[in-house]
C-alpha cells in the first residue's frame, strides 16, 4: 500500500470512529427531540435524524467537531420543521411522558411518585407556547446553554433567557394554584 493510501485509509478509520461515538451519543437525544417536534411520530423523527448524520457525514468533521451535538439539533430542528411544512400542516408538541427512570433502591412507591410528578410537569408543560416548550426542553432535557439554544432555535441569546423566564414563571404560578409548591 502506497504511503497516502494508508495515510487516507487511516483517516478513514478514524471519521468511522468518530461517526459512531457522535451517533452513539446523540442518536438518543436527537430523536426524542425531533419526534416531539413531529407530534410524536417516532419514525419521521428517525428519518429526519438519519438524514442530519447523513449531512454531518458529508460535513467538515473539524468545522462541526467542537459543537456536534449542536449542530446536530439545529439540522434536526430545521428538518422536522421542513417535515411539517410539506405536510402544510403544523402538530404541537407531544406531551406523552418518555421513560421516567428512578434511581436504583427506588421502591414502587417512589416510582409512582416520581412518574405523578412528571406527568403534572408535561402537563403543565402542554400548556404552554410551542416555543417556551422548545427552550425548557433544550435546556433541561438536553442540557444546552442559551447561547447553543439561540443557535439552535435562530433566536437571540436574550430572547431565549425571556423565553425560559417566562416558561417557569407560569409554570411556579400553575404548580402555586395546584397546590404543588409553597
């Protein structure tokens, strides 16, 4: 084998690499985000994540290594919504409560307990704007920062720190209401 050959062939192997732990990393994530955005539909969602690692496999892997898993969930946020628009038609979000995992030791009255809790969280959360439910989603779900969440969303830094402050703030007046928090 000619030296550039094994050189390219090395190279090969390492973008592999490099495929795998992003999609092992992401693939997760990136899903559960883009079939909220498609209404729940967990196969346009895995089409629509397919497609983003199909695009970063063709990327500059040194322009998008720093910052993949953003660049990730800007590609699948545009694409879900180029999903929705060909379809001419726009779904909310989905409040069905994904996994709930308990710490292990957790009896079945806590497990009870913890999934009570989250499903009075999606429900509040369901009342609010789609773009509140966006931000809080990408904050705490997927722990991005506002400036990865402006980045993702095509918001300012500022206007997702409004959208956050906001979204919580209804959600402390609801859970007051509901007797939930003092």
């Amino acid at each position: 084998m000619k030296p550039d050959a094994a050189k390219q062939c090395e190279r090969d192997e390492d973008r592999v690499e490099w495929m795998r732990s992003v999609m092992d990393r992401h693939e997760g994530p990136l899903l559960r985000y883009t079939a909220r955005i498609l209404g729940g539909d967990l196969e346009r969602g895995r089409d629509v994540v397919q497609d983003a690692f199909l695009k970063l496999w063709k990327s500059d892997r040194f322009g998008v290594d720093d910052n993949a898993a953003q660049w990730l969930f800007a590609v699948c946020r545009n694409g879900a919504v180029d999903v929705l628009r060909k379809e001419k038609r726009m779904i909310g979000l989905s409040d069905e409560i994904k996994h709930t995992q308990a710490a292990p030791g957790d009896g079945p009255h806590e497990i009870i307990e913890d999934q009570e809790d989250a499903q009075q969280v999606t429900r509040a959360m369901s009342q609010l704007p789609e773009n509140q439910q966006e931000v809080l989603r990408l904050k705490f779900q997927n722990g991005f920062t506002y400036k990865q969440i402006a980045q993702i969303t095509g918001l300012s830094v500022s206007g997702v720190g409004f959208q956050i402050h906001t979204a919580m703030q209804t959600l402390r007046r609801k859970f007051k209401v509901d007797g939930l928090v003092a």
